[in-house]
C-alpha cells in the first residue's frame, strides 16, 4: 500500500515525504521541477515531475500514480498563486492558477477513485478559501476544492475518507514568492515541519470533520503531545 503525494518537491509536500518514508511508507512523490533539481536530501521514493497546469500531463500523472495502486492515502497538497489584486492579473495567469489547485486535483481525484478505495483522500486548501483580499484567484481556487473536497467526503463515505485541510500560512516561502513582501505577520507563520505533521495526523485520524483548518493553535497542540515533530 502506497502514499500518493503531490507538491512534493518542495514546502509542506516536501515535508510530509520526509515524515512518510521515515515512518517506513511507501511513496510515490510528484512535483513540477525535474527530478535532477529535487533538493539533495529529498527522501529515498519514487517521482514523477508533473506541471499540473498541463491537462495531458496530468492525465500521464494519473496513469503513473494508478499503476502503483492500491493508493492506501493520496495528498493533493501542490498549489500555487499570485500575491495581487484582481486587475493585476493576466487571463493565462488565472487560468494557470484554476488548473494547478482545482482542475488537476478533480481530474486525479475522478482518475484515482478505483485505486483509493479503502483509503483516503486529502485535499489541501488554504484559510484564503474564505476570501482574502490581495488574493481573489487564490482564494477563489481555495474555496471551489472545499467545496469539490465536502462534495466527495460525502459521495464516498464509508469507502473513501475525504478530508479537506485548510492551514494558515506556513513559513515555506510560498507567499513571498506569490509576490506578498515579508512584514512582522511572518513571525507567526507556520513551522513547515510540524504543520505538515498536523496535516498527516488529521488525515490518519479515523474520527474527525470532513473539513479542517490547521491553525496555530492546533500545530501548537501536536507539538505538545508529539514533541516537536
Ligand atoms: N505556505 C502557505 O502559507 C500556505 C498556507 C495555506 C495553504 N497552503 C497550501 O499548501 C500547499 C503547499 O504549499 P507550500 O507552502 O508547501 O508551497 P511551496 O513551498 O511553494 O510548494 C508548492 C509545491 O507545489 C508544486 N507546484 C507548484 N506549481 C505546480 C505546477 N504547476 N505543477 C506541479 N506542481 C506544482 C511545487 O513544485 P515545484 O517546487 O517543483 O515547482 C511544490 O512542490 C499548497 O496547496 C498551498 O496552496 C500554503
């Protein structure tokens, strides 16, 4: 049985590839950056580079993931977005970023159903999924997979345990690389290791809501009861 992951190469997918094999899982990792530029000490497992944004490799990323099945949990975690008001973006940007966090992860979801049966499905959304000005395309990519997310945990009810995961911001870098300049807020990001802990633990967990926010407070509590991991 194998761990399918997402947004791999880098952030809180990364992370969560680092937790997995160490723990003894199996995992199939994918990201968009070629497999000679994962960092050096990316964990010993399988990878696919895969840019989401590209329908035809999304389909090829399906097929790989399938061909590895059963999938004992699969973590829809990669996404990406613009710091900027709605003006500031182009069409092709929109598009990009609608392909990357909603229309890849509903067509692997549709592709994966037969070999997730029995395991879990977790999607990775964000607090911005509520809205979040300076992040209108973000925030409203965010909130279509909680809904696709809530939709799903309900579909696939005592077959496939759906969980959508909305973290707060995490120290990844992510948000300057959006284009958000760092201010004193930063200090109250997310430690990328722990959150991606959290994020493992509410999806191993039998019982919980289907829809979650991993917030400060939360990483805090796993931090109390697992150490600092
Ligand atoms: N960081 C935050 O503050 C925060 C807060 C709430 C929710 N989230 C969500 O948490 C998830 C992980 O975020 P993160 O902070 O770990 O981000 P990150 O450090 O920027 O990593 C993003 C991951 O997604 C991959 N990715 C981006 N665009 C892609 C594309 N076109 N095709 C394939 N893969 C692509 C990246 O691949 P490459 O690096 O190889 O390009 C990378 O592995 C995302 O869904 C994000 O929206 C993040």
């Amino acid at each position: 049985m194998v761990w399918f992951i997402t947004g791999a190469s880098h952030g809180l997918g990364l992370e969560m590839v680092h937790l997995l094999v160490a723990r003894g899982e199996r995992v199939l990792a994918s990201g968009r950056r070629a497999v000679t530029e994962l960092p050096a000490d990316f964990p010993d497992c399988a990878y696919h580079a895969c840019d989401l944004a590209d329908p035809n490799a999304v389909a090829r990323l399906r097929d790989w993931a399938a061909a590895h099945g059963p999938l004992r949990a699969t973590v829809l975690n990669a996404g990406a977005g613009h710091f900027r008001p709605l003006t500031q973006e182009t069409a092709q940007d929109i598009d990009t970023v609608l392909a990357i966090n909603l229309n890849a992860n509903i067509t692997l979801a549709h592709g994966l159903r037969a070999v997730l049966s029995g395991g879990r499905l977790g999607l990775i959304g964000s607090v911005a999924h509520k809205g979040a000005a300076g992040m209108p395309v973000y925030s409203a990519s965010k909130a279509a997979l909680d809904g696709f997310g809530r939709a799903l945990a309900e579909e696939w009810r005592g077959d496939v345990r759906v969980r959508v995961l909305h973290p707060g911001p995490v120290a990844t870098g992510m948000a300057e690389r959006a284009g958000r300049k760092p201010d004193f807020a930063d200090r109250l990001f997310l430690p990328p290791r722990i959150t991606a802990a959290a994020l493992l633990r509410a999806l191993d967990a039998p019982r919980g809501a289907d829809r979650q926010t991993v917030s400060f407070l939360r990483v805090g509590m796993h931090r109390l009861l697992r150490g600092t991991t």
